[in-house]
C-alpha cells in the first residue's frame, strides 16, 4: 500500500481535488485529486496481477481514491459470482460517499449465468436501511435488471423504495426517471400513486424533465404530478 499511495500522490491534481472535493462534500476520507482515467487504468493493472492481494490489503485503508481504486478492481474482477458477492459484502460497510458507490455499480460486468444471484443480491441492498448500501442496490438495479428477467419485478422493489437520506433519496429519483425508458407505465405509477415521500418524488420529476431521452409529452405527464407542499393553517 506504501509504494501504490506513493504512485497516486504523484498523479494527484490540485485543481481536479478542489474541484471535486466539492461534488462530494461528505467525504469521510483524505483526497488526493487522481483522475477517473488515471484510476480506471491502475484497476486494470491490478487485475492483470493479485487482485486478491490488493483487496484484503486496501479494504479498510482510509483514502478516498484506494476506495474508488477498490471499487473498479471489485467490479472488474473474474471470479466465481458467490466468491464476488461475498467481497462486495465485505465492501459495502466501507461505502461512504456516492462516488465510490457508484463506481462499483459502473464496474460490475455481469457474465452469463451470474445475473440471477446478482439479483437477489442487489435487491437485498435496495431493501436496506443502510443508506449506501440501499443506494448500491437501486443502481445497480437501474443499471442491469431494467427488464425484470427474475421473479419479484425491479419497479416493484422501487415502489417501496422509503429512506430518509439524502442519496439514497437521490438515488431512487434518478433510478425512476431512467427505468422510466424500459418500464414507463410502471414509473408511471409510482408517481400517480404518490408511493413516495414529497421530496423523493418531485425530485424524480425533475430528472424525469432534465433527461433528453424522455418526450415533451411525458415530462409534462410528469409535471403534472408534481406534488406541492402543504400550506401551513398556523
């Protein structure tokens, strides 16, 4: 860990860390400034060699791009899909700022034959109460089950979506708005049946009206059903 701390002090870039540092601003850990790029291209280092190795070793270590570096090598990593779940278990409680879970969210590949374990899995996150956890599993459900191929449906899942932080909150809103491409009548609902808390909900309208895949038609569908604070009687 020495020696890869050393190589990412070297790629940090002051203006790059002030500037996202403020798009993270919960960051719980220290922040050098390594760019994406840089990052994604040491993952594909370490997956060439002992991938395994560098988990155990950078799990707990308290720098924001080892998270993320953890994060892509996690994703990307080819093992047996039960063997994956469990290092993903052993990550999540290390989750603590969007960047990072969605990161492992964007890395993930799933091969043929892994989707259905994949599944149940993600769906237990999305029913946590953990924030990020709960965050993990609703993107990554908005990202490779949008067509409900098992059982119990991703928009059902999403309906009892109810948590009171902010990104896990943010999470479902940009979930609803992008699933409402594959399973428009289903996000529909959501919406009309007011499943969601006020914030969560109008929230996800306004992604519904900032995306450029989605019809005048419906965003004013959705306009429509933007819920308004009650008026105080007081």
């Amino acid at each position: 860990m020495p020696a890869l701390v050393q190589r990412l002090e070297g790629l940090a870039d002051e203006k790059y860390r002030d500037f996202h540092a403020s798009l993270v601003p919960d960051m719980a850990t220290g922040f050098l400034g390594v760019r994406v790029p840089a990052l994604r291209s040491m993952a594909k280092e370490i997956l060439r060699g002992d991938w395994r190795a560098f988990l155990e070793a950078s799990r707990a270590y308290p720098l924001y791009e080892v998270r993320l570096l953890h994060a892509y090598v996690l994703g990307g990593a080819k093992c047996p899909i039960e063997e994956k779940l469990e290092l993903v278990e052993a990550f999540l409680p290390m989750v603590d700022n969007w960047a990072v879970c969605d990161g492992l969210c964007s890395a993930f590949k799933p091969r043929a034959g892994e989707h259905e374990a994949l599944f149940r899995f993600v769906v237990r996150c999305a029913d946590s109460d953990i924030e990020f956890r709960k965050r993990f599993g609703l993107v990554m459900l908005m990202s490779y089950f949008g067509d409900d191929p098992f059982g119990e449906g991703t928009m059902a899942v999403y309906r009892r979506f109810a948590h009171p932080g902010y990104y896990a909150r943010m999470g479902a809103a940009w979930g609803l708005a992008t699933l409402w491409l594959k399973q428009r009548d289903a996000a529909l609902a959501i919406l009309r049946d007011g499943a969601w808390d006020e914030w969560t909900h109008n929230k996800a309208i306004q992604k519904l009206k900032e995306s450029w895949r989605i019809s005048g038609e419906d965003k004013a569908l959705a306009q429509s059903l933007r819920r308004k604070a009650a008026k105080s009687h007081e």
